[in-house]
C-alpha cells in the first residue's frame, strides 16, 4: 500500500500503483482526489475510494473480487411474483441526488457512521450530471422506498455498483433485479460489487481471484 504525501506533485494527472502492491485486505492507495480524472481512472482500472469522514481517501482493489453475471442474478420464486404483480414501479436517474442521500442516511447492521460522506456525495453526483454514474429508483405508490447508484463503465460492459437502500422490503431487490435484466438486454459482461455481503451472495454474486476480475476491463494485472 503507498501513501501519497500532501505535496505530491500531479503533473501528469491522477495515478494510481500496481495492484500487487495492495495490503492483504485490498488497500491500495492513500490521498489523491475525488474529482472526475480520479474516480474515471480508478473504475476503469479496478480501483474505487472507500473511507470514513475524517480519514484521507482510501483507494481499493480486494483480492478476491464479489461480482455477478447480469444474466446470472438470481430471483426466487416470491421475487418473481413481486416482480410480476408490479408492486413497485423501477426508474433510472429520476433523483440520483436522493438516491444517493438515501444510501448515505440508512442504518446497516454493524456499521457506525457512513462511508458516504459529503464529499462522496459531491463528486459522484458530478459523475452523474456528467453521464457516467447512474441511479435506479424504486417507488411504492409515488414514495421512494428503495434504489442503487453506481458507476457505468459502457464501453467496457461493466457496471460498478456502489451502494443500495430499501425502506420497504424487497424494494432493493426488485431494483437489483430490475438493472440486472436492463443490462443482460444490453449486453453488459458483469456488475462490480466490489466485496463481499450476504445480502449480495443471496441475489447471485460470487467473489472471483482480482486477476480474473481486471480482465474484463482489460486492464494489465501483475
């Protein structure tokens, strides 16, 4: 893992270190920025920011890596019959902004705090307006009880997801569901979900060695 000191100079834009040279939990880099430069390289290279208010920027590349196949998202039999009762109505970057505050606010067993911190929220809301981040929405009778946003990497087919929240159960899950068939329809290769839960492996995601993982973006792993 490398710590970037306050002074170091950028002449040549963002950069980032190899991935071999990631601690044992994924910890690649130290310092840097979040604006558009950064966070484009850093997904497209297999890399994404993940820390607390209060910390510098923590920069991640996780050996191994937690993704799906788009085709392959899982739906149960009872996530079948929500989705064709259309209880819940799915759009796509209707309110990226609330989506995100969303994510931010919800509380998540054994997390104290968020590591959406306003200056995440600054800077992926930038990437939204600038077309390459996206949100899902899921309303229940004109309420906003659920949604995801992440980062769209369409010349690669992958999609990076950051962070979801439901008030309402399933309401994620329709959401999950809904992008995952969106993005089969579009040919996409995989959804980036970047580590491990529970809550993903039960919709199909599965972890995959970091080499395996950097070869969907084409990116020369060491």
């Amino acid at each position: 893992m490398l710590e970037l000191p306050e002074n170091h100079p950028w002449d040549n834009g963002p950069w980032f270190p190899d991935h071999h040279l990631a601690d044992e939990e994924g910890l690649l880099m130290v310092g840097g920025s979040l604006d558009k430069d950064w966070l484009l390289l850093a997904y497209n290279s297999g890399i994404f920011p993940w820390y607390n208010e209060g910390q510098p920027i923590l920069w991640w590349t996780p050996d191994p890596r937690m993704v799906v196949k788009p085709q392959d998202v899982y739906v149960s039999k009872s996530m079948r019959k929500i989705l064709k009762d259309n209880t819940f109505k799915v759009t796509y970057n209707q309110n990226f902004l609330e989506v995100i505050l969303a994510c931010k606010r919800i509380k998540r067993d054994g997390q104290n705090g968020t590591w959406i911190t306003n200056s995440i929220v600054k800077a992926y809301l930038n990437l939204h307006e600038l077309g390459h981040a996206i949100s899902v929405e899921v309303w229940y009778e004109d309420e906003l009880v659920g949604g995801l946003y992440g980062v769209d990497l369409k010349d690669k087919g992958v999609f990076c997801g950051e962070s979801m929240f439901t008030t309402v159960s399933n309401a994620s899950k329709v959401g999950f569901i809904t992008l995952s068939r969106k993005l089969t329809k579009q040919n996409y290769h995989l959804i980036d979900c970047q580590m491990y839960t529970d809550h993903l492996s039960s919709l199909g995601a599965a972890e995959i060695p970091r080499e395996e993982f950097l070869k969907y973006l084409e990116y020369p792993s060491m």
